[in-house]
C-alpha cells in the first residue's frame, strides 16, 4: 500500500511530539536555550535599546533631508482707526489708505535644504548608524551570555539529580547493609557495634539525601526562572552531557574570537563612532549654509499694500549663512569633550582585547582539564564499584569489618558524584569556550 501521502503529516507531527514533550516536562538542553530565547525579558529589554538606538539613527539621518513644515495662526486685533488721508476739497471723503481689519488668518508652508554644515550632519548620522550597530551587537552578546546561564542552571539540575540518585542507591544499599548484619548478628557473625555503625551511616546518608532534594529542587525553580517558565513547572532533563565532543572548539585562536566576539566588534563600533562624533564637533568651526523656501497664504497678506481683508498668496527663496564668529571656546570645548570619549573607547577597547585573550585561554585550559577529570571519573567509579562488591562479598563471608564495608560504600558514592560532576564541568566549559571564542549565536 502506498503511504507517501503521509509524508506532509510528519512536519505536524513532530511539532505536536515536542508540544507534549513540554508539557509533559521533558527539556533538552536545545528546548531550554529556545524557551530562554523567547521569554527572557533581559533580552527583550536588549532589543527594545536596539530599536530606539536604530531609530534614533534615522532620526539623525533625517537631518541631511530637505524639511516640510506647514503652520498656521489667527489673531484677532484690537479695533483701532483706520489710517486715511484727508482730501482738502469740499465734499471729499477721506481716503483710506489701511483699513482696520481686526480678523487676521495665515497658512505658511516652509522648505529647508541643508548644503554645508562643515560635515556635522553627515558625522552625527554616521555616529548614530554605527552606536544602533554596536546595540544590536549588545544584544548578541546579551544572548551568548543568556545561553552561557541556561547551559549552567540545566547542567546543574542534570548533576543535582544525579547526585540525588546516587545518595538514593546509597540509603537503599546501607538498608540492606543493616538488614544483612542484623541477620550475622542473629548468627553471632557480626557485633552489636557493627549494626550500630551502619545504622548511624544510614541516617547520615538520609540526611544528605534530604539536603540533595532540597538542593534539586532549587535547581529546578531557578532552571525555570532563568528561561522564562513558573518556577514551579515540571522539568524532566532529557540531554546527556557525555554526548559533548569538543574537539573542533580546541583549535580556536584569540584573532578568532576577536573577530567574532560580539562585545569586541560592539566596542569597536563605538570607537569608530567617537571618532565620527569629533569630527561632528569640529564642524562648529565651519560655516553653515541651507537653502530655503516659503509660501504664504495671508489675510490680509502684509506683502500687499494697501491691505485687504482677501486671501492672498506670496513666496520666497533664499539661501542662509550662518557662523559662529566667536562663542567663547564652545566650539573647541566640544571638540575635546568628544576627543575624550574616543581615547576613553580606544582605551576600553584595548582592554578588552587583553580580557578576550585571557578569556579564550584560560576556558580553553578548563575544557581540556573537565575532560581529562571526565576520564579519571570513569575509572574511579569502575574501581569503587568492583571495590564494594568485593568487600560486600567478604563481609557477607566474614572475611571483611563492617568499617571496610562502610568506606568502600562512601568511596563508591563520592566516585558516582564525582563523574557526575566531571560530565557537567565538561559540559558548562564546553558552552563557556564557545562563548568566549564567539561561536554561539
């Protein structure tokens, strides 16, 4: 029977599997990173700076584009006589060479092109352009270190489980100690010492058992929290941090990060900025010309003589120069506030590259120590456990203390919490390297 026809469902479907997933509370470390992209409200707000900076460099922009401005205005005047010129003939009136018209109306329509303004307009939106790059790139950056954070808070509730289950098999492993010794001490094998021994080691291993689910459950809440979720939502860890393979991110250089390193390429945008900003500021020194264009439609219109109370209409074109002759130093004053600002970016720049350089290192050191720690982890947990079945073999025979017993357990519980630690110390290096070298996105 040909099924093909299925073939557009699976889309569908897959997406219904992961939907259940979630509600059911199963999370891979990919679903968590996801979910902390869309609810994070830092990286919203980080957006929301982007936008106002990217409209703020249109607004700068704007400033080299001809203007449109259309106003109006009415006023009503207060009567006073009309100016007239008396005929001195008999039986003339006067003349009235400007009436009273008390109800004044105007429409004026204004257009304004900027030509020269010693390339201050040009740098300030050069300026603006390049500070709404470096907040997008502030954003990225605010992102990286947002999936930094949720590798961390999910690695750390994957090890707080896991250190929960050890603690668990530990209680049910030294329950069956104390039930065994109860019966060699019914069989004279074993001493009352020996049963009170382990029973003190089972109620410390409760103990620990009920600090481990404390310890999970605000490992979950903040899990939950640092993605966006209640903090009281279910999470079930899917991923696996011994799937981690960081071979590719051993070969990345410090040119590298600094070359793909969001908050590197921010601050470098910044310092470019600075220097467009002092240029900007040392265009006071120089003239500034625009053209510019008015048309009026008046009652009375003033150009009209004598006035009349009908709308007319009237225009004009003329070019302005402008200059600032001497204003007291304002003009160089600027020009050193912004100088300042540049050599402030260059030095914070500079810095930064240096703190990049240790960064890429020193992450590089802790992957390659998490996994060479991963490696001895596994061989110690293979070695308690042989360890503990043999002793608990020889104990059950008579041929080991129950003192032996009892440390080979602790050892064979710290060797699990050990390895446990290692694959997440492995893991969170592993996301941490990949930040520092500019690799998440």
């Amino acid at each position: 029977m040909n099924r093909l026809w299925l073939l557009p469902l699976v889309p569908g479907v897959l997406l219904a599997a992961g939907a259940f997933a979630q509600q059911d509370g199963r999370l891979t470390i990919e679903d968590a990173i996801r979910i902390g992209r869309e609810q994070s409200h830092l990286l919203k707000a980080s957006a929301a700076k982007a936008d106002g900076a990217e409209a703020k460099a249109e607004e700068a922009g704007s400033a080299l584009l001809p203007t449109l401005k259309i106003d109006g205005a009415y006023r009503r005047l207060s009567n006073v006589p009309p100016f007239a010129v008396a005929i001195p003939f008999p039986g003339f009136s006067p003349i009235v060479i400007s009436p009273n018209i008390p109800d004044n109306y105007q429409l004026h329509a204004a257009i304004q092109q900027p030509l020269f303004t010693g390339f201050r307009l040009a740098n300030n939106a050069r300026a603006a352009h390049l500070q709404a790059e470096a907040g997008e790139l502030d954003a990225r950056n605010d992102e990286a270190d947002l999936i930094v954070n949720i590798a961390t808070s999910y690695w750390t509730l994957y090890q707080s489980r896991e250190v929960e289950t050890a603690l668990q098999d530990n209680v049910t492993r030294l329950e069956s100690y104390e039930r065994d010794t109860r019966n060699l001490l019914g069989a004279g094998l074993a001493t009352r010492n020996d049963l009170l021994r382990i029973q003190v080691q089972l109620q410390n291993a409760r103990l620990s058992l009920i600090d481990a689910q404390n310890d999970e459950q605000v490992a979950e809440m903040n899990l939950n929290i640092v993605i966006g979720r209640p903090a009281e939502s279910p999470v079930v860890i899917v991923s696996s941090p011994s799937a981690v393979d960081s071979g590719s991110l051993m070969e990345g250089t410090v040119d590298q990060a600094l070359a793909a390193r969001p908050d590197v390429a921010a601050l470098d945008a910044r310092v470019q900025a600075s220097g467009a900003a002092v240029s900007a500021a040392r265009g006071g020194y120089f003239p500034q010309i625009a053209l510019s264009a008015n048309y009026y439609y008046s009652k009375p219109n003033q150009r009209y003589f004598p006035p009349a109370n009908q709308w007319k209409d009237s225009w004009d074109v003329g070019v302005q120069f402008q200059m600032d002759v001497w204003n007291w130093g304002a003009t160089a004053a600027q020009a050193e506030q912004a100088e300042a600002g540049l050599r402030a970016n260059q030095e914070m720049l500079a810095q930064l590259q240096q703190t990049v350089s240790l960064d890429v290192r020193r992450s590089l050191l802790s992957e390659k120590r998490a996994h060479e720690k991963v490696d001895v982890a596994r061989l110690g947990v293979e070695q308690a456990t042989e360890n503990s079945k043999t002793l608990s073999d020889k104990y059950h025979s008579g041929l080991a203390t129950s003192t032996e017993l009892l440390d080979a357990n602790v050892a064979l519980v710290q060797a699990k919490t050990s390895l446990s630690a290692a694959l997440v110390e492995q893991a969170i290096a592993n996301f941490r390297l990949q930040k520092s070298l500019g690799r998440i996105h």
